[in-house]
C-alpha cells in the first residue's frame, strides 16, 4: 500500500554516502506495483545514483504524471516533495516548478503512455526548451493500469497479451530527444542496473534536458513472447554502446583504464563521466551520427542503450531566460514591487 | 465636391457626441484614430474611445468610435453622431447608423449618387484619395497619411485645438523625429482644406475644459499586467489568445522596464509562452507549488482547455491567478467582440465538485487592484484565483482614476510553514484545518532535510497528504474545502451598494464591464420617473449583504453581458434565492452594453409594472 512507510530500522552498519546519509534515507513507502515489475528495479536505481551521488534528500522535486510509472516518486526519496499531476502534463509542471526554483534537483518521472501519447506536446517542447531536468521515461510499451492496452512506442509487428499484432508505427522517445535538442539523452534497460544507475547519476549532474528512455517491462501485460519489450527480448537485443562511471569531484579517479578505450566527459556540477566505449567508432557528442545509428539498428530489431548524445557546453532554460541566480521563490516585496514612486511616473506617462 | 444637404436640424452639441470612424484593418487608421481621441482628451474633456475590430490582419471592416463626454459618461452610448466613412464595403451601414441630425464625412473623390446620402444627415464630402494622390506618390504614404488628413480636416470642423495634435505627434514619434514633419504637414492638409473648402465648424464641437482631472488613459490589459508586477508575480505563462495577449505583452513590457536587476542586469522574472494552455496552467501550478507568484493569461476557449489542471489545483490546493479576457463565445464564436460570458465555466471550472474565487473589476484601476490582490488571495486561500476581464475592458483604452500602491504592503504568502517552525516540532499536516477556517499549512519543496515532505496529487488523500480512497476522509476533505470557500466570502473585495435617494422595492445588480453604462443609466431611469438601488459585485463567493440585498427588494435586476444569465444563475444556486425575484437584462451581441439599451430595457419593465402593479405578499 502506498499510505505504508517501510520500517525505520536498519544495520547499524549501513555505509553512508559523503553527507553521512545511508541508502535507507533516500527510500521512500512500500511499492504498490506487481511483483517483478521493472519501474521497481529503476526505483531502486533512483535511490542508488541519489545516494551515490550524496544528494541531500530534500532538494529533489520528484514530478511525475499518470500512470504506473508515475505512481513510483512516492516509493523512493521520501523526504523530497512530490507531484503526481495529471496525465501527459509532468513536463509543463516541472518547466513551471524549475522556473520557480532553480536551485533544486528535478527528477521527471513519466511512461510511455504519459509521454509519447497524451503528453507528447509536453515532452517535446519541455527538451526543446532545455528545461534543467532528468526526465525519464519507464517505457514498457503498454497501459499498465488500464490493462494492458498498446502504447505509442509498441513496435509494429509486435504482439499484445490477448494476441492482438499492433499495425501502428512506434514512436521512439530516444530519438525524438535527439532531433528536439535534449543536451542529454540516454537509453537504457530497467533489468541492468550496471547501466542504468550511472546513467542517472550522469542525467541528474547533467546541466540542461536530460532524457533517459528506460526500456521497463510490465510483468503482467507485456513480458510474453511476440513483445518487443519482454525481459527475453531486450536482453537479446540489447546493443550497448558504451558503459558509464561517474565520479563525483570530490571522489578521486581510482579506476585504471586502458588506454583509448575512455572517453572523459566533464559535466557542468564538476563531475566527470568516464566513458568507456563498447562501439569503437561511436560519437556521444555526434548528434545526427547518433540519430541514424538508433535508426539504422531499430531497422535490424535492436535497442541501442547507452549514452546516446551528451553536449559538451550545454545550458538551460534560465540561461536562455537570463534569470537572476536567486531562485525567483525568493524575492520579496522589495525586490519585486516598484512601488509608489514608479506608479508616479507611469501614470504621468499615461495622459 | 464638396456638398452640404440637410433636412433635419443638424444636431448641435459640445463636447458631448459620439465619432465614429469606419476603416479598413491594416490601414494604420487605429493609431490616427486614437490620434484623435487623445488630443481631446489633452484638451480637458473625458473621451471613451472604443476599437471594434475583426480577427483579421488586413483589408476587413473596422470601426473606432470615440465617445467625447464632458459628463464622463464613459461607456459605449450607441449610435454615432459624426460618421468618418473610410470604408466602402460597409458604407450603406454606416450612414445608416447614424443619428438623426448627425454629420456624414466621407471621401468625395468619387462621385457618389444623391440616392447613397440620407436627407436628415449632414454631408460633409472632402477628396481625400485625389488630395494623396497629389501630395504623395508612394502608395503606403497615400494611405497612411490620409487617416493624418482627415484628422487634421476634423480638427477643424470640430473646432479642436491644434497644439494638442501637434504635440501628441511628436511624443508619438519620439526617437524617430524625421515623421513628425511629415505627419504634421499632413495635419495641416487636411486642417487647411476643411477650413478653405467646407464649412467650419459643424455643430459638434469641441471646447478646452478641465474635466480630465488627474486621471490616467490605459487600457485594461496593461494595467492588469501591471498589477501582476505589483503583486510580485516571477513567473508568467501563457498562450497567444485574442483578446488576452496583450496582457503577456504588458507584463513583458513593464518587467523589462522594472524588473532587471540593476547590478548583474538579470531578470526577476521568467516569461514563457507554451504551447498551449494546458502547458500555460500547467507551468503556473508547477511554479505556485514551488512557491513563486504565477499567472496566465487567456480567454475562453484556453479557459476550456485547461479545465483538467484547474481542478487538480483546487483539489490539491495550489494557488494560480488566470486572468480571463472574456470574448464573445461559444467556441471560437466572436473572438475579437467582448462578452462576460465565462462566469459559469470559471466559477465551476473542472469535472466533480469544484468552485473558484472569482474577481469582476470594472475598469483598468480596479483590474490593477485586483491583479495585484489576486496573489495574495491565492496564496491565502491555496486555490486558483479568476480575474475576469473582458475584451472592452482589456483591449480599450479607458479613462481611468491613476494607479495607487501603498509602499508598506506587505505580499500575504498565506500559510507556508517554515524549517525553523518544522524544527521545532510543529504538528505539519498538509490538509489540516488547524485554524478551523478550512486553510491548511503548506511547505515549499526543499524546506527541511527529514520534515514537512508530503506528496501532492489528485487523488484523494488523508489530513496528512497520505493516499485514501475511503469514503471518510473524502468527505472530512472536500467538507473544509466548502469551509475554505466561505472563509474566501469575507477576504475577497465586497460589493458596492448605492441606494437610492428615493425608497424602492427594486434594485440592480451588475458587475465588470457594464459598470460605467449602468452609472449613466441609472440618471435615465430615474427621468424616467423610476427609482433603483444598485449593487455592483466585485467578486465570487458572494458576501452576506448579496441575499440582504435582494431580500431588500421586491424584484432586483441582473444586468449583464451573456445570453444565459450567468450570473444570475450563480446568484440563484449560491444564495439560494427564489429566481422570479432576479430579473435577467441581457446584452450579448458582442458589442459593449450601452447605457440606452439599460435604461430601456430596465425603464420598459418598470413602466410595466407602474401599470398594472403585482401584488407581492411577502
């Protein structure tokens, strides 16, 4: 039940991050989701790369839409805010709340349903922007909790669990981010958690829009053979373009490389992707190279995972707005009223 | 050819008749023309100009009509006395329009038959076409200079004073000062001519006063925006939609001026225009819930779209300010013509059971006041806040008392708890009524390391924010929601009541727009032998002196712009009031109601009752 907080108690002996904060604190209630259902292991992830990356547990607004997917903020990072809006609309609340706020972490929670269907606009013109954000998506391919009608990124061809074949074309989040400008955007696989969890930590550290597709499998509507989105199936067709490490500024680089094998990658916050690359010749920072490599290899029946795109120099919406470093949340009365004496003078001007 | 014919005795009048200019859209006419209403209103006389525009760029039917009222009568009157007829395709209607006695001008370049002219008007033909023609040979001069002409040729034949309209030319090309010389030889044109060729002045005139006052020449939208400025709103969201844009415009305009940060040369504020509106109010609630002041601006049909965010915000309790420029609905109905036709919409915008604090300011001053009060409302009341304006409102320039701030007032950011409160233990519970008011305590995200997190949704929740779907807490939820709304009763702006000199058994009820046609219709009621007490309402929820009101009279009048009678109906259902009591007067053909349609139509009821008079037993 999602009113049940989980226990308190844990090893006296649990490691504690940087801010001396323990796993458990960065948890939130009990999941109310099916059993094995993958957006619990991306919880879990969440929960890993916040206190890997010793994230204060209250500065994260976790946004989120309708939906399954939508419904997990509540499960990690209990002592941040929470917003489970409505449906297809995290992206424009998010857009607003970071405006009011810039000095916060923005964790985006939405679907496939929430975004490539009814919140398309949304997601779209949300990356447009450049919104500062991690934005994911635990894409599944199918309406959870309506049972198990086909979503928007289903592929053609594919089956449902009643044996319907959908007809439609799918649509691909990853390379939509990819043509609207996202400076981050990423793809990855809910049961690999190896690559999953530095990724996030990668988008969170990210200045900018940030997307993570995560190809998460719905147990109880889409894990059957004939799906394109079943543990079995994106485990054989799982194509890696690379593995990340994220270090932390504060953390000394300890991992030994071999030579042209990493690239590094240094993120705004001060941190450094480490980059290690499993396709020789692909370019993270090539944006329309990376657009036809997705292209090329959904052709051929695989999913591309990885950090697909990252820009080196990337900014967000308040540099394009070119907003005061405060967050606007704070100003007051003297900082935001003209008062009497510019009313004088506006209203001389208005005769 | 100039020609002068006349049957009826042509109308004689100072500083009290009615212009109207009919023009093509896109021929530069609406500045000319605003020219002209405000070097009388520089001359010391009141004038309430009106732009009747259609949704179009170029080359379709306009009309500016120019109200010059000595008496300050400064709504639409109906009617025109002077007729400026620029415009071919709508030429037969607009001599038609005009009152009996009254002045046609129009370009007599063209040869017109007699049969075009009526016998009880005075014609009064100058050939502007052929004089551009002459003068200029550019054809976008010819046309921009002619509105310049027969301004200047009008300025004589109303005997209006030539420095005014000399020196608004300047200020209106300020900075770009190789105009003013043009613009003023064209002035002198068309002044020269009127004065050689036609016989000046005609009986409409206009004479210097000194009736202007301190007052102010704005248009509502503007002083809205400004409002928003005042109120402290960072961050402004919203969707070009006509009439509303020009709000989004200001509130850009004015922030630019007076909202940079004079060191680092940043911004205090974030604009962006979305996609749409459910991203407009989407980002408002985003933004509220984070703490800062946010507004959209919009009208119906974005009212419409945002109706699912709407709900969710007063479910979920977050305060937003929409201000709605009314325009003539349904659907995209008369998008460029005003009505005050949203009440129902915004007072229960959103499925289930919703009701939202609702403004009604009646001029560019109180739309200021109430832009500004719409923050502190939301954030006192952690709902969303609606500032109804409309299109004669918003897009009009109107002569208006200027703009007051007081320098001590404080923002009233409602109740948010704080990390020092949290940390001292107190008792956070995000739909607690602790105050019995039925307004809980709420935390901007971020605010403390382990206290006062909570999850905010649309769902159904406990006093404690936890997800419920049991039918208990539901209730004890949207029971205080009912309390938070009467609570609102007492802090929203209250309604004005003026009684009669004269005891009454009838009274009136208006609001908004319709305001200054009431004030000058109530005088032709009374010389119509009648007696009214009036109320104009300034908000919903309705305060307890609305049902004393109308407990007060026999029969009360509901006066206002909308087939359906909005809000009587709201009256009706919210006050719980017996409807033969509330008598509808309706005006809604997307023009502003004047104060000759009040007058008849309240006039012709009265007259009626007079006659055979209702026995009332209560």
């Amino acid at each position: 039940m999602t009113y049940l907080a989980k226990p308190k108690f844990h090893h006296p002996n649990l490691p504690k991050n940087d801010l001396g904060y323990t796993h458990r604190d960065y948890e939130g209630t009990v999941s109310t989701l099916c059993a094995g259902c993958g957006h619990d292991s991306i919880t879990a992830a969440i929960i890993q790369a916040c206190f890997e990356l010793s994230i204060e547990p209250h500065r994260v607004a976790k946004i989120s839409g309708i939906g399954c997917s939508s419904k997990t903020p509540t499960y990690f990072l209990g002592n941040s805010h929470g917003f489970n809006s409505v449906h297809g609309r995290m992206p424009s609340v998010l857009t607003g709340a970071n405006l009011a706020n810039r000095d916060l972490i923005y964790l985006g929670v939405s679907g496939d349903g929430d975004s490539a269907s009814i919140g398309f606009g949304q997601f779209a013109h949300a990356l447009r922007r450049g919104v500062n954000m991690a934005y994911i998506v635990e894409n599944n391919g199918v309406y959870g909790l309506t049972k198990g009608q086909f979503s928007a990124t289903a592929d053609r061809g594919s089956k449902s669990k009643r044996g319907v074949t959908n007809t439609d074309n799918s649509i691909d989040l990853a390379a939509i981010a990819l043509q609207l400008g996202a400076s981050f955007v990423a793809r990855s696989f809910s049961g690999d958690k190896h690559q999953l969890v530095p990724i996030i930590k990668a988008a969170i550290s990210h200045r900018g829009a940030a997307f993570i597709d995560i190809i998460s499998p719905c147990v109880a509507f889409n894990n059957h053979a004939g799906s394109t989105k079943s543990f079995d199936f994106v485990r054989e067709h799982n194509e890696a373009v690379n593995r990340l490490d994220v270090i932390s500024s504060r953390m000394p680089i300890e991992v030994k490389y071999a030579p042209g094998t990493v690239e590094i990658v240094e993120q705004h916050d001060g941190s450094t992707i480490a980059l290690r690359k499993l396709d020789a010749d692909y370019d993270v920072h090539d944006r329309s190279a990376a657009l036809g490599f997705l292209q090329h290899h959904a052709a051929k029946g695989q999913i591309v995972t990885g950090l697909l795109h990252v820009e080196k120099d990337s900014d967000d919406l308040h540099a394009h707005l070119h907003t005061v470093d405060a967050p606007l949340n704070a100003l007051n009365e003297k900082e935001l009223c003209p008062g009497q004496a510019a009313l004088d003078t506006f209203n001389a001007s208005m005769r | 050819m100039p020609t002068a014919k006349s049957s009826a005795s042509p109308i004689s009048r100072v500083n009290d008749f009615v212009v109207r200019f009919a023009n093509v859209n896109g021929s530069g006419s609406a500045s000319a023309n605003e020219m002209f209403a405000r070097a009388i209103m520089r001359m010391g006389v009141p004038v309430a100009p009106r732009n009747i525009f259609p949704s179009n760029i170029q080359g379709l039917p306009t009309w500016y009509e120019v109200r010059v009222t000595e008496a300050s009568h400064l709504g639409a009157r109906g009617g025109s006395d002077l007729m400026v007829a620029m415009n071919p395709q709508t030429f037969d209607k607009d001599i038609a329009s005009i009152e009996p006695g009254g002045y046609l001008f129009y370009d007599s370049t063209k040869e017109l038959p007699a049969s075009k002219f009526r016998a009880d008007i005075t014609v009064i033909g100058m050939p502007l076409t052929a004089i551009c023609n002459r003068e200029y040979t550019d054809p976008r001069q010819r046309q921009l200079f002619k509105n310049i002409i027969y301004i200047g040729a009008l300025s004589a034949l109303l005997d209006m004073d030539m420095t005014a309209l000399e020196k608004l030319i300047g200020e209106q090309y300020k900075g770009k000062e190789k105009l003013i010389e043009p613009n003023l030889k064209a002035l002198n044109i068309g002044r020269d001519y009127a004065i050689l060729n036609l016989q000046c002045p005609i009986g409409l005139r206009v004479r210097k006063a000194d009736k202007v006052g301190d007052r102010i020449f704005i248009e509502g939208n503007a002083a809205a925006a400004l409002g928003a400025v005042y109120g402290g709103a960072t961050v402004c969201a919203w969707y070009p939609i006509t009439p509303s844009s020009g709000l989004a415009d200001a509130f850009t305009k004015y922030c630019e001026k007076l909202r940079i940060d004079p060191e680092t040369k940043k911004a205090k504020y974030a604009i962006v225009q979305a996609e749409d509106e459910l991203a407009s109010i989407g980002m408002v609630i985003g933004a509220s819930w984070n703490g800062a002041r946010a507004f959209t601006a919009t009208s119906g049909p974005g009212i419409s779209l945002m109706q699912e965010f709407i709900g969710l915000a007063y479910f979920a309790e977050i305060p937003a300010v929409i201000f709605d420029v009314q325009r003539a609905g349904p659907s995209t109905g008369m998008p460029t013509r005003t009505q005050q036709c949203d009440i129902i919409s915004c007072a229960y915008a959103s499925h289930g059971d919703t009701k939202h604090v609702l403004l009604f300011p009646e001029n560019p001053a109180e739309a200021f006041e109430f832009g500004a009060i719409a923050f502190d409302l939301a954030d006192r009341l952690q709902t969303p806040i609606f500032v109804m304006l409309d299109l004669d409102i918003g897009m009009n320039h109107h002569l208006s008392r200027p703009l007051v701030w007081d320098d001590a007032r404080k923002f009233d950011r409602g109740k948010v708890m704080t990390a020092e409160e949290l940390e001292a233990g107190k008792d956070f519970g995000r739909y607690l009524d602790v105050d019995g008011d039925g307004i809980p305590y709420r935390t901007y995200p971020g605010t403390h390391p382990t206290k006062g997190s909570f999850f905010t949704r649309g769902t159904s929740r406990d006093r404690y924010a936890k997800y419920t779907e049991e039918g208990a807490p539901y209730v004890d939820n949207m029971q205080r929601l009912v309390r938070k709304f009467d609570t609102a009763k007492d802090l929203v702006p209250r309604p004005l009541q003026s009684n009669s000199v004269n005891q009454t058994k009838y009274g009136v009820i208006y609001f908004g727009s319709t305001s200054p046609a009431m004030d000058e219709a109530i005088h032709m009621i009374e010389s119509r032998g009648h007696t009214l007490d009036r109320m104009r309402l300034r908000a919903f929820p309705f305060h307890s002196s609305v049902n004393s009101f109308v407990a007060d009279h026999d029969f009360v009048f509901v006066v206002e712009q909308n087939r359906d009678a909005q809000l009587r109906s709201l009256i009706v259902n919210e006050c719980g009031i017996d409807p033969v009591r509330l008598v509808p007067i309706l005006h809604y053909d997307g023009t502003p109601i004047t104060a000759r349609f009040i007058a008849k139509a309240i006039g012709d009821h009265l007259d009626q009752l007079k006659v055979t008079p209702l026995k009332v037993n209560s």
